[in-house]
C-alpha cells in the first residue's frame, strides 16, 4: 500500500534538515562569557536611610511656584524632549517592524511578461511536441513567443525554527524600552537644568540688591568727603580714590545686568520660547538654606536613575542580539507560495481552468560565506561587551555624581556660616572706619579698604548660597529625582 504524501514530505524534511547540519559542520559558537560585574557600595558614605529625596515629585520638592511654572513650561515645550519623544516613535516603529517578520509576507501580484524559447531548449521542443497533440486545440495551442500573465497572491515565510526572528522582536522591544528611559533621562536633566539657571538668576538678582546697596554707601562716602575737603581736611586724592571707587561699583552692576540677560536667554532656549523676561521670585539673599538631604540606598539609585536603567536595558538587548546572530549559523526554513490566475492568454486568464496555486519549502544554510557570519558574530559579541562597560561606567558615574553633590550641600552649609560671621566683622568695620574717620583718627584709605573688603565678602557669600542650592539640585538629579 502506497504511503501518504505528507509523511513522506516531514520525513524528507528532517533528511533535509539533517544534511544541511551535517553540511554547515553544526559548529555553532558558544556563548561569551560575560565580563565580571563591579561591587557597587551598599550606601553613600555611610548613610542607611531607605528613602531618598528622589522619591519626591520635582512640584514637592523645589516648592517655589515661579520655578513649578518655568518647569511645566519647558516639559511643554523643550525641543530636546520632543526629540526624545521621536526616539520613542522610531524604536517603536522598529519593533513592530520586527514583529512582521514573525508572520507570512503576502503580496497582491499582477504581472505579463512574454518568452522566446529556442528550438533547441527544453521548453521551445515540449511546447512543439505538446502542440502536436490531438488534445490541443484552439485557445490551448501554446504560441511562441509565449506570453505569461498572472494575477493573484504571492507569499513567503521564514520558519523561526530556532527563535532567531524572535530574538529579533525581543531585542527591538527592549530597545522600546530603553527609548522610554532616555527620555526620562532628557527630563531629569531638563528640570535640573531650569532650576541651575533660575538659581543662578536668584544668585544675579541678590548680587545686583549688594550692590545697589554699597553703591548707596559709597555715593555717601563720597559725598562726606567732599564736605570735608571743602572743610580742608582732606585732599582732592581722597576725593578721586572714592569717587573711583563708586565708578567701579557701578561698571560690576552693569556687567551682573548683562549676565542676567544672558540667564534669561539661556532659560528661555530650555523653555523653547523665544527671549523674554522670567518670572522670579525673592533672591537667595532672603532664602533659607535647604536643611540635611537623605540620599537614601544605591540600589534605590540602580533603579530610579533614568540613564542607568537606559544602560542596563541597552545590554539586555546587545545581548538578545548576539543569540540571534548565533542563531544565523543554523539552517533557515523559508516556504513560498502562490495562489491566482495564470494563463498564456489574455482571454482566458479569468477562466477557472487558469486557476493555478503552488507551495516551495527550501532549507539554506551558510556553508561559503561562513566567514560573514562569523564576522557579524564577532561584532555583535563586541558591541554586547560595549554595552556591559557603558553600564559599568553609568553607574561609576552616578556614584560619583552623589558623592560630589552631597558633599558640596555639606560643606557650602559649613562655608556660609563662616562668611557671614566674616561679613557681619567687616560691616562693624566699615561702620567703626567711618566714625574714626569722621574723628579724624583714620585715613580716606582704611574706609576705603573696608567697604572694598564688605562688599567682596557679601558677593563671595551670595555665590556660595548659589553653589549649595546648585549642589542641591544636582544631587537631586543625581539620585534619580524629577523624571515623574
């Protein structure tokens, strides 16, 4: 009794399938050892709070309204972000890319075409002898040249028979993922880069409030003085020392003016509006420095910071990668089929007898061009081990990134206790030269010096409020914070 066709086709196949691993050598690579991971510390310099400051939404935790708005503003409107958005588009569009390569390709097809066959060729004799035939008649005679019109269906399809497409699918999807994070990533960095500039503009505006004021002092310094040359007590040298003095003050108030339009502009491009005045609140002359900041675990940090979470999703998908490229080694399954109208007639293409359907299975495998393969192996196994060290080095950075903002919020704390008390000295010093001076016990110089030496310490005590709420912010983005 004669066998079925189908077990006849399976058996075939695994033949089929055998050869060709027989053919290819089965010599498949092993997979890569990974690189040894780091240690990471088990806290931040001692600390062993759980919860950190990243844990509060950015409107919480920079609590001034003139900055929420700037923030909200720049989450509408920076062209950063909106790239990041279009990265999330592209790695989304790659996915479902890949995800069609899992599922036949079916195309609609109508295509004519005309063939000369030579008399001495297979076809050109078949067709004269078929011709000959008592059977074939009319419409049915085969012309020379032969015309060939089809219209129908045509289909491939890559068997993903040892998960290679899927690989495929997997990887793109990761990569979706990672897209995500990077634009977490860009709104971090966004909103502690409008805080920078808006603390900096604070950091202008009470540098302009000192100086207007010692150029209130100094305009009557100088005024005092005159009298007193008048009087004769001092000289015309006296008069120009302070008078050069006030000029000075003047020239440092214009320059800060410049410095606050170039922060307005520079906020403004993050804000992705056109220049304009921002809006601001008190200066940090009248603000309050922020109290202890709780870092909490590094592994809070792993798994909040964007650009680490990024890193770590980019190796999930290097090394999805390299089992699909491993997976290239092994023999490929591709069936074709068809199904439509065929005929050699243009009449008699709709007819049902020019229905005509075919399927192909076919195994290929690399047996000559191994060489490629295991180049594009090679690469694949290169970029995984790139990958790895690019997220080795996201999270050495971000160590050091806490450290170093943790540290300055410490010890600016430390440096603005001192340059008060120096500026609360020099005041009483200034007050003290100009009564000696008034008593004629000390020279124009000495009151000179001191309202020099107050406005100096007043400027070095604005800029190092300016560095610990800097710091502040950047330790903030540091630990995660502000991607919500």
């Amino acid at each position: 009794m004669e066998q079925p066709f189908i077990p006849n086709l399976t058996r075939i196949s695994v033949y089929l399938i055998a050869g060709l691993l027989l053919l290819s050598g089965c010599q498949v690579p092993r997979l890569m050892q990974p690189p040894k991971a780091r240690q990471t510390p088990v806290s931040f310099v001692g600390s062993t709070d759980s919860v950190g400051i990243a844990s509060q939404n950015w409107r919480q935790f920079f609590d001034d309204p003139n900055l929420v708005q700037l923030i909200d503003t720049a989450l509408a409107g920076n062209l950063d972000l909106r790239i990041a958005t279009q990265r999330i588009e592209m790695a989304r569009a790659s996915f479902d890319y890949s995800r069609g390569f899992l599922a036949p390709q079916v195309n609609a097809v109508g295509s004519a075409g005309l063939d000369r066959y030579g008399q001495t060729t297979l076809n050109g004799v078949g067709n004269f002898d078929t011709n000959l035939s008592e059977n074939i008649r009319g419409n049915l005679v085969i012309p020379n040249p032969t015309p060939d019109y089809f219209l129908g269906a045509r289909s491939t399809w890559e068997i993903d028979i040892w998960g290679k497409l899927r690989n495929r699918k997997k990887a793109a999807y990761v990569r979706l993922l990672a897209s995500e994070k990077g634009r977490h990533a860009v709104i971090t960095s966004l909103v502690a880069e409008v805080a920078r500039y808006y603390y900096s503009l604070l950091a202008l505006d009470g540098e302009q409030e000192i100086l207007q004021k010692n150029i209130s002092l100094q305009q009557r310094a100088l005024d005092l003085v005159r009298i007193q040359k008048q009087a004769g007590r001092v000289t015309e040298l006296a008069v120009q020392q302070f008078a050069a003095q006030l000029l000075n003050t003047r020239s440092r108030q214009k320059q800060i003016q410049q410095q606050i339009v170039d922060a307005e502009n520079q906020l403004n491009r993050l804000l992705g509006r056109y220049p304009q005045p921002v809006v601001r609140g008190k200066s940090l002359q009248e603000r309050e420095l922020p109290g202890q900041m709780l870092t909490g675990l590094p592994a809070r940090m792993l798994t909040r910071r964007p650009d680490i979470r990024q890193a770590e999703l980019e190796l999930a998908a290097a090394n999805i990668d390299v089992e699909a490229v491993r997976a290239e080694f092994l023999p490929s399954l591709n069936l074709s089929a068809y199904v439509g109208l065929n005929s050699f007639r243009a009449a008699s293409l709709f007819d049902p007898a020019s229905i005509a359907t075919g399927i192909l299975g076919g195994l290929a495998g690399p047996v000559i061009n191994r060489r490629f393969v295991k180049a594009n192996f090679r690469q694949s196994e290169a970029q995984s081990r790139e990958a790895f060290y690019r997220y080795q080095q996201t999270i050495v950075t971000g160590f050091g990134e806490v450290i170093t903002s943790l540290r300055g919020v410490e010890n600016f704390r430390s440096v603005v206790d001192l340059q008060e008390q120096e500026v609360d000295v020099l005041e009483n010093a200034v007050a003290t030269s100009n009564d000696l001076f008034s008593s004629g016990y000390a020279s124009y110089l000495e009151v000179i010096t001191a309202q020099r030496s107050v406005l100096e310490a007043e400027l070095a005590l604005i800029n190092t409020k300016q560095s610990q709420f800097l710091s502040l912010t950047d330790l903030y983005r540091a630990l995660g914070g502000g991607w919500e």
